[in-house]
C-alpha cells in the first residue's frame, strides 16, 4: 500500500467514531418515522379515538420538522454544528419519553410534534457534518456511509413496528429510543468534532418566520390533496405556503446573509443537480410508499409480513449504498445516478405486474432492484449537489436541499395516492365489489406505471449531470472543500 493510500485509510478510521454518533441518531429519528406509520390503527383503539384526530401524531411530526429544517444551517452556523446536532438529538429522545408516558391521544400530538422539532435538524446538519469530515478524495465513500440509515430505516421501521406493535405494544416503539439517543449523545460528545463557528449577521426575522410557515404548510397542504384537493385544508395550506414562499424569497434574495442561501441556484452544477433530485426522489420514495400499501390494502398483510417482505429493499440498499460512494469517488455522479435509476425505473416497471396472485419471488425481486438502484444513486446524487456549494454555505445547503425534499416528497405521495383513488373508482363498475383484488391489482399497476415513466425522465434529466471542477486536494467547485477548523471532543 502506497504512503498515500494508507494516509487515506487511517484519515477515514480516525472519523469512523464521531460517523457512528451521527449514523446513530440519523437511523434512530428516520426510523421512528416509518415505525410509527404501522401503529395508527392500534393507537385508534387504545386511545378509543378517530384516524382524523390519531393521524395528527404522524402529521404533527412532519409539520415540526418542516418548520425546523430552514433553521437547521443558521443555528450550526451561530452556534456549532456539534451543539445543534446533540441538542436535536437529547430534546428528540426527550420527546419520545414523552410519548412513550401519553395518557391521550391529544398529549401524545404535542410530544409527537417536540420529537419532530428534534428529529428535523438531525438529517441536514449530519449532512454537512460528515462532507466536513470526509478526507480529501473520500467524499463519496464516506457519505455513502451515512447514506446507509437513511435507507435502511425506512425499510426496518414496519418491521420493527409490526413486531413491537404485535409482540408487545405502541409504548415500545418511543421507549426504544431513550437508551440508543442516550450512547448517540455520549459518544457524541466524546468524538464529534466542534467544527469552528461562522459569523452570521443579524436575526433574519422574515426568513425565521416566513422560511418554516411556508415549507410546513406547503407540505400540510400537499400532504391534504391526497385526500382531496379541492378541500379547506388543501387549498388553505397550499395559498398560504406559497404566499410565504413568495414573501421569504424575495427577502432573503435582498440579505447579504440569508436565512437559505437561494443564490446557490445560480450555480449550474447545483441546479441541474437539485432536478434530478426531485424528479428521482417522486420515482424513489413514490415506489417505497406504494409498496407497503399494496401489501396490507389489496393482499391483506399485517405489518409484520409486510416489513419482512421488505427486507431485501433494506439488504440490497445497504450493500449497493458503500459501493456507490466509492465508485463515486473515482468516477462522478452521473453515471452511477443514470444507472441507479435505470434500475428503479426497471424495477417500477415490474412492479406493474403485480397482483394479489403474485409470488413473494415475484415481489421480492424488484423489491431488490429497488433498493439497489437507490443505493447506487441516492448518495452520489447528494454528494455531487454538496460538492457544488461553496463550503461555507454547505450547512445553509443541506437545510435548503431538505427542506424542499420535505415538500417533494409530500407532493409525490399525494399524486400518488390521488391517482390511486381515481384508478380505483374507474375500475370498480366495471369489476364490481365482488372482485376487489381485481380492482386493487390493476389500480396499483396503472399508478406504477406512472412511477415508470417518471423514471424514465429521472434517467434523462441524469445526463444533464457533469462532474464539479475540482481542486488539488480533491475539493469542488470554487471554494467548496475548505479547511474548517475542528476540535475534536469540545
């Protein structure tokens, strides 16, 4: 081994332990999301309540993290990324005490809505934590690292869930999280380095109160038009976070030092990377919402089934995860986004087929596919749009680039769920009551046939892609990989 090959190699082990503080309470917060999904019908019985009111544990939480998101860069930036992180994590671990003792359903909204302001901060901050981390020409390795909770939790959470829920109950899936929050915060403490503070200006007030009005109502509102979107909540969701959004750009367009650094969009590096983002993501998450959906709605599965099913997307995705971030290292994003999504969109297309017949082979083969497409080109994609940013914007960055993939991601499961409903309704004269697995087979396979072109496009948009110029020591575009000063355990 060369001296810079093993130079390489121990600058990597020496940041494997402040990774694992970081990985921990990223897998902890994304796992609760999924987890929790599984235990409304449960949590309508013991609480002898309605889904209207206990679905407002699931949308209080969201609500909170889209509202917290836009803060996530200004806070690290005023006060240490190190401080921000362990202080989402301890009130996140705190919230789920909380939960874990409601005695109503009402309670258990607000402390639902405290793990969310927690649990909204973790995912960005860890982002531009790690990119500040990683050693020269490693980038793509050790972001694929923690790309690995961010799709290995969603996929284990019904899992999980489904066996808490039916082994033991609800209570379980909050108390889980007080001892794993408890060794993040210790071991973070111990080994997250304290990356030197910025300079930021003045309070932005427009941006702090018109920044988390607008991406928490434009996703409430998007999220309602998969019920209806001719509804109150949709329309007044849907006005008012436009509005906002209207009213928070253009201030933060006039600051010298915004809230959201929106300028970044002038790069090109950056913007065609933040499209391909989201037209994959609707392919991505769109496909990983249905699933499930499929499983319990039109084939009858429990939760437990259902997330065991699941499994080879999370087995498939932690293996292909690692392997994207170091093909990426030596050969850029675009061809391993192009061939991840030509793997979705494949995998999508199989899934047209399905039916409440199907084989688990039949199910669990694009299920693969899935998780290994996603891990191919999910970090790679997001490296390559960090890697377009100067480096001192990139915690203003990954707060931007979560805060719309929030609202994205509610936008694609409310088409989806919109076009669902619309295939249901047109196939049920013709097959009648009497054959509703008909009905469901084919309504699910219309709505993924819609995910199949929307890969197709992702795949397209893949080639606008071009490697950012980069530096002797392996940094991006400008100014992007700058030294940070560091001190390790303050």
């Amino acid at each position: 081994m060369t001296k810079e090959a093993l130079d390489k190699e121990q600058s990597i082990s020496s940041i494997i332990a402040p990774l694992l503080a970081i990985i921990v309470g990223m897998f902890m917060v994304i796992l609760d999301g999924t987890a929790m999904n599984v235990a409304i019908p449960g949590l309508v019985t013991d609480f002898d309540s309605t889904m209207s009111l206990v679905q407002w544990t699931v949308i209080g939480y969201t609500l909170a993290q889209a509202a917290v998101i836009p803060l996530a860069g200004w806070l690290s930036d005023r006060y240490g990324a190190k401080n921000i992180f362990l202080l989402s994590i301890i009130l996140f671990t705190i919230g789920s005490a909380l939960c874990a003792l409601a005695g109503s359903v009402e309670q258990l909204i607000i402390y639902r809505v405290i793990q969310g302001l927690g649990g909204g901060m973790v995912a960005p901050i860890a982002m531009a934590f790690t990119y500040r981390l990683a050693p020269p020409g490693k980038v793509g390795a050790v972001m694929g690292m923690i790309g690995i909770p961010m799709l290995l939790a969603p996929a284990l959470g019904p899992v999980i869930g489904g066996w808490l829920i039916e082994d033991a109950t609800w209570h379980w899936i909050f108390l889980i999280n007080v001892p794993v929050g408890v060794i993040a915060v210790l071991i973070g403490i111990k080994t997250l380095p304290a990356i030197g503070r910025q300079q930021v200006p003045t309070l932005d007030v427009l941006g702090i109160i018109f920044g988390p009005l607008a991406f928490s109502a434009l996703a409430y509102g998007i999220s309602e038009g998969g019920h209806s979107w001719n509804s109150e909540k949709t329309i007044y969701g849907i006005v008012i976070g436009a509005v906002s959004l209207i009213i928070f750009i253009v201030a933060e367009l006039k600051r010298k030092q915004p809230l959201l650094e929106l300028r970044v969009f002038g790069s090109g590096n950056f913007t065609k990377g933040i499209i391909v983002q989201w037209v994959s993501q609707v392919a991505l998450f769109g496909t990983m919402f249905l699933i499930p959906l499929f499983l319990q709605q039109a084939n009858g599965y429990g939760p437990l089934k259902t997330g065991i099913l699941m499994l080879p997307m999370a087995i498939a995705s932690t293996i292909f995860m690692p392997l994207g971030g170091r093909l990426f290292d030596k050969i850029g994003a675009r061809p391993l986004v192009i061939s991840g999504l030509v793997i979705v969109t494949v995998a999508a297309y199989l899934l047209t087929g399905i039916s409440t017949d199907s084989s688990t082979l039949e199910l669990m083969i694009p299920l693969a596919m899935l998780g290994a497409g996603m891990g191919l080109s999910m970090m790679p994609l997001n490296t390559h749009i960090i890697q377009s940013t100067p480096a001192n914007l990139v915690g203003r960055v990954t707060s931007l680039t979560a805060a719309m993939q929030q609202v994205v991601t509610s936008f694609a499961i409310a088409v989806l769920t919109t076009i669902l409903d619309n295939k249901v309704e047109h196939y049920l004269p013709q097959f009648g009551q009497e054959q509703m697995g008909k009905i469901m087979s084919n309504s699910f396979g219309d709505t993924f046939a819609v995910l199949v072109w929307i890969g197709a496009a992702g795949v397209l948009f893949g080639f606008l892609l071009s490697r950012p110029k980069r530096q002797p020591d392996g940094s991006g575009e400008g100014a992007e990989k700058q030294e940070v000063p560091m001190m390790i355990g303050h």
